[in-house]
C-alpha cells in the first residue's frame, strides 16, 4: 500500500491529507487560531467540584467548561501523581524518578471522594477533546507518545503492541526495553519499532525524559491552571505515528513547514528524509492529488459509490445512522441476495474510510441492504472488521442483526469533522453569477489593471466549472487579454475557490 501525506498551509491553517494508494482516508485540518486543550496536553489543574452520584470530579484546566475525570480514569498509581504534582509544584521533585518512592496502587471500585478534595492541586492529562456541550475528559494515567515508545511513570511494566506478532521480534524487544528502561517508569512498545536497534530506542526514550524534565520545571511555583507541556501540532503527530517503511511521500507547498519538518525527520528518522519533498509547481498541490475533489464529494449528506449505491450520514447528539441504498442500477442476471451483499460489502469499505476521515466516535448504526442469507450476514460481519482493521481508534463491531442493522463503537476523541460541500451562491453589487460569461467579464475587468504592471506573464486561478467554461474557448480568450493588456494569462483550476473567486498572482507565485 502506498502512504501519502500531502499538507497544505495557508495563512488561516494547515490542512493535512493522508492518501493510501491515491485514495483519501483522513483529514484533518489545524487551524492557527484554534482553541488549544488538544488531547495529549498535560496540565496542572485544580479539583473544583467532587461529584459522588457520578463518582467522578470536576477539574479546573483554564477551559471555559470544566474539565471531566471519572474514578476508572484516576490511575491505580493515583497516590503516586498526588505525591509527584505536589513535590514538582514546591521544586523539590526532579525529573527523574530513580530516587521516588512508588505509592501503593488504590482499589480498582473506590470512592472519589477518597482520593479528591475540593482544591487538590494536580497534574492532569486531556485524553479527549471537548465535544459539544461536555469540557475536556482527563485521565490521571500520564503518557508520553514517541516514535517507538511510549513513556508511563510511576510503573516498572513493559508492554509490547499486539500488532508485532512474531514471538522471536517481542522477545527481542523486551530484553532491550529490560536494559534501557529508567527506573519507576514503564514503556509500550509500538508498532513501529518492529526491526529497530537498541540505539534508536534509547534515543527516543531519552527525549522523552526531556519532555518529563520539561514538564517538571514548569510545574514549579505555578498556580493552577497551567499548560505543562504541549502536544505536538496535528502535522507533526501525524509524522510521528505514522512513518514507517509504508510512508512513500510527505509533500507541503509551504517553504516553512518544510524547513521544520525536514529537520525533525533528519533529528528523529533520518533515513526517510529522502520522502519529504516541497511542492513548487504553478497548479495547486490540493488540486494536482485530487484532494479538493474527494474532500467535496466524500464530506456531504449522501456519498456515492462506484456502483451507483449511496450512503445517507445522519448525526444526532446519541449517535450516527449511516444508511445504505442500492441505488437506480440493477445487476441482471444476479441473485438478489448477492447483489444486496456486492452492494453491501462495497458500502462496508466506505463506511471505515468515513469514520476516519470524519472523526465519527460513539455510537453508529448502520442499516444495510436486506439479506436473507446467514452466511452473507457473516460475510459482512468479516468484511467490515477488515475494513476497520487499519483504524488506530478503539472499535467494536457487533455482528448483523435479524433487523439487517450493525452497531459499531468507536473511540471518540474530538468533534465530528463537518465541511460543508456546497457551492455559495454570491449575489451582489461585486458579483453576478447569472451566467458564466458574467462572471469571466468580471476577471477581465480586473486584468485591464494589470496593463502597467512590468510583469510580462501571470497565472490565473479559478472555480473548475469557470475552468471548463474558459477552456471551450481558451485560446480566443487569451488572445483578447494579451490584446488588451499586453500580458500572457495562464488558466489554472482550483478547487478550494468558491464559484466567483479567483486569484491572480505573477509567474513567481507573488499576489498581484
């Protein structure tokens, strides 16, 4: 399979697309002024409410909505972070742990109110973002992800991913994590340090003790609330977790971005530096990987497939409905049964790929075309645990039901990802949309401008349904401007414009 991760920034953000053999399967979008409290940030907060009918408190980390953590999510080892934040907070804890002493685990059906008080001054991790009406959720079991490890304090245990299969490779991995490992802290084992040497282990274990000792000093004094240590942005993360020898490609159009990303590649993977290229033609690096178009059609209400069946995505506050439809085509010749399970096994595939490219967590039913056959029903069951095989959020996937429903949870870590796909209609005293050749007049009345600009050649980008309409007569149309103007016009779609924008910039890419 082969791996894409193409990121465009722009001065609102960065969007990031991952591709897998040319087909969109996640994306995000980092927004430069968007909220912080990501999930990962580690805070030192403060307990302001203990909620005994919910066994569970409410925790003061600077959010506008009070922060949420439940008894189960205290950590066994809940004394010990008591003990940690309260030493770190009067500078008398350093980073390491080799000298601290491990409190006793706390009993796994405790009562909150035995381990908070109304104040409490701790450190806190955000394991999910803040979802509509709810604040931040948090957990008391403190990780820090790295490339290979992840670093745990206040355990000695090791883990190894379940995804490393061959016995001879965890054994391995075990005896090196058994030599490497600091005291009082704990490691899992990733996927990704599957053939990896000891040497590229320690190293990345010991930048994550500089994470903690970094962490530690800004605990010092700090009243709360306090950001203690930053999760990485969603475009490094994403480096992070996953690059491997899969990843074929990492291309950005913004020279900065590039600039940073090459050196945490040369500092962490140095030898995948090789993958990371700057996109520097004139056509837009969204549009030359055909991101734009899938975004557009994989983001609205009702999504087609190859086969002419479509899904219908409804969200409410309890959960989402995706619904599967034949569609107008019909198979001759085919049993109904095995054309409702092509149909269906095809809808299966499409409903994984929305799930990640949405962020759609909880709850989601999924009504798929009847069948009456039980070995079809289980067929599907199989085709769609496959399918989610690849999702690295937690899922369960329940088996047909005689109603022709599947229920799946997933993991839900932040708000569904909502775009919204349709064209706007502008109409007013700048633009007329009434037919395209308007809205071309009003480009032209626009390039006259250009007349005196000691720019000789330029690079016009515009709506794709401008585009085609341009492009029936492209080369009259450019004769005229060159006529009137004196300069050479080259047309340029994008799809990131809406219907009446446009964007002229001279052949070096400077705004005009």
């Amino acid at each position: 399979m082969i791996k894409e991760l193409v990121i465009h920034a722009n001065s609102k953000g960065v969007e990031i697309a991952l591709l897998e053999n040319k087909k969109l399967v996640e994306y995000h979008l980092d927004s430069y002024d968007k909220e912080g409290f990501a999930a990962g940030d580690i805070y030192l907060g403060r307990v302001k409410k203990i909620n005994p009918g919910l066994n569970a408190a409410f925790i003061d980390i600077g959010h506008e909505k009070d922060a949420f953590i439940h008894y189960s999510d205290l950590s066994p080892y809940i004394r010990s972070v008591r003990k940690f934040s309260s030493e770190a907070f009067k500078g008398e804890q350093s980073h390491l742990l080799d000298t601290f002493e491990i409190e006793p685990p706390i009993r796994k059906d405790g009562l909150m109110s035995d381990v908070f008080e109304k104040g409490d001054i701790l450190i806190f991790q955000i394991s999910k973002e803040a979802i509509s009406t709810k604040g931040p959720r948090l957990t008391c079991e403190i990780s820090l992800p790295g490339r290979y490890v992840v670093l745990v304090p206040f355990t000695d245990s090791i883990g190894i991913s379940k995804k490393i299969a061959q016995p001879e490779e965890r054994e391995r991995l075990l005896k090196i994590m058994q030599t490497i490992k600091p005291k009082n802290f704990g490691c899992v084992v990733r996927t990704n340090a599957e053939g990896v040497g000891k040497e590229e282990l320690e190293f990345d274990i010991q930048n994550l003790l500089n994470k903690w000792k970094t962490m530690t000093q800004n605990a010092k004094y700090q009243n709360p609330p306090k950001l203690l240590l930053k999760e990485m942005n969603k475009t490094f993360s994403i480096v992070r977790d996953l690059m491997n020898d899969s990843f074929s490609k990492i291309i950005t159009d913004n020279p900065v971005l590039h600039g940073d990303l090459k050196a945490y590649i040369k500092e962490y993977a140095p030898e995948h530096v090789s993958i990371l290229s700057k996109h520097e033609e004139a056509t837009p690096l969204f549009e030359k990987y055909d991101v734009s178009r899938q975004v557009k059609s994989a983001f609205g209400k009702t999504v087609t497939l190859k086969s002419s069946a479509y899904l219908i995505i409804e969200h409410t506050e309890a959960l989402h409905v995706i619904d599967v439809n034949s569609g107008p085509k019909v198979k001759k010749g085919i049993e109904q049964d095995t054309h409702a399970f092509e149909i269906n096994v095809e809808a299966a595939n499409e409903i994984a790929r929305q799930l990640r490219l949405r962020n759609i967590g909880g709850i989601i039913v999924v009504d798929f075309i009847d069948m009456k056959s039980g070995e079809y029903k289980h067929k599907l069951f199989e085709a769609m645990q496959e399918a989610m095989r690849s999702d690295k959020a937690k899922h369960v996937i329940l088996p047909v039901s005689k109603f022709g429903l599947m229920e799946i949870t997933r993991q839900r870590m932040k708000e569904v990802l909502s775009i919204d796909t349709r064209e706007p209609l502008l109409n007013n005293n700048k633009y007329k949309i009434d037919q395209p050749l308007q809205i071309v007049e009003n480009i032209q009345n626009d390039l006259i401008q250009l007349k005196t600009h000691p720019e000789k050649n330029f690079l016009l980008y515009v709506h794709p349904f401008v585009y085609a309409f341009m492009k029936k007569d492209t080369f009259s149309f450019r004769m005229r401007w060159y006529s009137k103007i004196g300069k050479i016009v080259r047309l340029i779609q994008d799809s990131s414009l809406h219907l009446v924008e446009y964007k002229l910039v001279t052949k070096d890419g400077n705004p005009v």
